[in-house]
C-alpha cells in the first residue's frame, strides 16, 4: 500500500512514519530535512503541493497530519497562518491526491483533526476554527468524491502524551487535572492513533466514510463532572 503522510517530521506524524512503513510505502511530507521526509513543501502554499504531488505516481492512502497551533505572536497573523496549514493544507493536499486515489483499490483520506473540533480550546481562535473546518472539509469530500469510492474520515485526537500535548503532559499538574477529565482517567497515546489509522486503512472499515472518530478517553461524552 502507498501511504503518503503530511507533517512526517516530528511528533506523532513521525511515529506514524516509523511504524506504518513496516508494512506499506511512506512517503513522508515535511518543511524539514529529515530520515522522514521524502518529499519537502509548505502545504500551505498549493503551487509547492501541486509540484510534489507531481511527483508522487501512485497513492492508495493520504494522512493529513500536518498541524500548527502557534505560528506568530501578532494574533492576526497567527489566526491566518494556522487556518493556511491546518485547513488549506489539508484541502490542497486532498485536491491533488484525487486524481491518484480514483485510480486506487484502496482509496482513502483520513484527516487528522482535534477534540477543539467539537470544544473550544481558549485564546486560540484560529486552530479551533481550522479543526472545526477540517471535520466539515472531510464530510465535504466524502460527498463530493464518494462516487468514485474514495473514502474520507476525520480523526478527532483528544489529550495524546506526544507532538503538541507533550508539554501539558510533563507538567504533573495539566496531566493529572485533564486525565481527571476524562472517563478513563488517562491520556492517550501514540499507539491510540496508529491503531485508529490502521482500522480506518484497512479493508473491514470500508463503510466508514464523512466520519469523525474521537479518540479522547471520553473526554466528550463526560461532559460537567
């Protein structure tokens, strides 16, 4: 299977490059050198995307992963940026991947998006915009491209102990009080959503398409305490 994966350079992008090529092509997109990227470009620029999907012959499985939460100190700006990776990223990425995916047995888009999809994460308006959006941008492109069998799905991450949440994971305080908020009374994990991806990828999910799966311990069905 040809897998190719956007923000492969570090955090849980890099997990997944590591764990998913055991078994499939990889082929990893990041603005960084690195044993992970195959292929540089800022995917918030789409003549950058357009070229490296030129350049990719075949693709049966395209990962959406890349994802900015801060990317400026002047919060216009940061609001911009964050929308132009986070969702126009994705999209371009997409739109470029189609006509490859149409011509695959396997045909999947799984974007990874955030729990800030469903709740607002405070004074950061431009990544709960660009989550929100990625989860109607992949029911938008399972319609659009369900007739050819293309299968589009979102994964909704709540608090994982990798990539952005790492931080919050090391202070004791921010991981004892966010576990406490969820019905498992723990973080997730990378192998969470490596797990996830290769149930969406594989054959036995097939039906699934313009859905969001949420991958939070229960942090959403638990509501007030």
């Amino acid at each position: 299977m040809n897998i190719v994966l956007t923000g492969s350079g570090k955090g849980i992008g890099a997990y997944l490059f590591d764990n998913l090529k055991k078994k499939h092509k990889v082929i990893g997109i990041s603005r960084s050198k690195g044993k992970r990227t195959t292929l540089r470009a800022d995917i918030s620029n789409k003549e950058e995307v357009k070229n490296i999907f030129s350049k990719i012959p075949v693709i049966d499985v395209l990962i959406n992963n890349a994802s900015t939460s801060s990317a400026d100190k002047d919060k216009l700006i940061n609001f911009d940026k964050i929308i132009s990776t986070n969702l126009n990223g994705a999209f371009y990425c997409s739109f470029f991947s189609i006509p490859k995916l149409k011509k695959s047995k396997v045909k999947k888009i799984i974007n990874i998006s955030s729990i800030n999809a469903h709740v607002a994460l405070p004074d950061n308006p431009g990544y709960v915009a660009s989550k929100g959006g990625i989860n109607a941008l992949s029911r938008s492109l399972a319609v659009d491209y369900g007739k050819y069998g293309i299968r589009v799905n979102s994964l909704s991450l709540g608090y994982i102990n990798a990539g952005m949440s790492k931080k919050s994971y090391l202070d004791n305080t921010k991981r004892v009080s966010r576990s406490k908020n969820t019905i498992l009374n723990k973080w997730g994990s990378k192998k969470d959503v490596l797990n996830s991806i290769n149930f969406l990828i594989d054959h036995s999910s097939n039906y699934i398409t313009g859905s969001d799966i949420v991958i939070d311990g229960g942090w959403l069905a638990k509501g007030l305490k």
